[in-house]
C-alpha cells in the first residue's frame, strides 16, 4: 500500500511539474502582436515617412512630383539636394532617381520634407 502511495505521489509531482510551463505560458501577456499583422513602416526623425524611387513626373506649376504612386506636394519648406548643393523642383527630372522622407497632412495630401537628386554615391572598396 504505501509503494502505491509513493508512486501515485510521485505521479501527481510530475504531472504538476510538466503542466506549469504550459499554464504560465498561456498566461503571458507578451508585447509580441498578434499573428497576422504587419509591422508599421519606421518613420523618420519627426514623424516623416521615408521614400525612394525613379521620378514618373514633375510638374512645376503645381509644385508637385510623383515618384512610383506617390504624388508629393513641393512647398517653401522642402529641402532639396542635387549634389549636395541646394537645388529647386526645376532640378528634378522625370526618370532621374531621387529619395527623401515626406509627411501625411490632416487633408490627406502627402508633403516632402526633403528630396535627395540622384543616386547615391558608390563607396570605395577598401
């Protein structure tokens, strides 16, 4: 009688022991997001979104260029590079590759922040 005691004893012990991973486990309130969604695009330094592509039109009437499906509206306070010199929407042409970051308006309308002309600059092999 007592070796079934033990037995049944040890039996209980083990169970316990290889069900409270799978409880804690079920308990865990991870910061991990449910399966099925995406991450959100980072966003740059000011909450301005990055983008990167060759130019499909510019038009310097209503200072706006696409780039890809993006239509970016081109104000006073978009900084312009071509070279690492200041430039205009005048320097930017359709096929040309630019980058830069632009921002979501409460109306919808997408602003460029900055607009990088060009391509990158190849680094030199060491």
């Amino acid at each position: 009688m007592k070796k079934h005691l033990v037995k049944l004893s040890m039996l209980a012990l083990a169970v316990a022991l290889i069900g409270t991973p799978a409880i804690v486990r079920a308990q865990d309130t991870g910061t991990n997001a449910p399966a099925g969604t995406e991450a959100p695009v980072k966003k740059k330094k000011g909450g301005a979104l990055p983008f990167h592509g060759k130019v499909a039109s510019v038009d310097t009437t209503a200072n706006t260029v696409t780039v890809g499906k993006l239509t970016l509206n081109v104000t006073e306070k978009t900084k312009i590079k071509k070279d690492g010199q200041a430039g205009t929407i005048s320097d930017v042409t359709v096929g040309e590759a630019i980058k830069g970051a632009y921002k979501k308006g409460t109306d919808g309308k997408l602003t460029a922040v900055s607009i990088s002309i060009g391509e990158a600059p190849k680094k030199a092999a060491n």
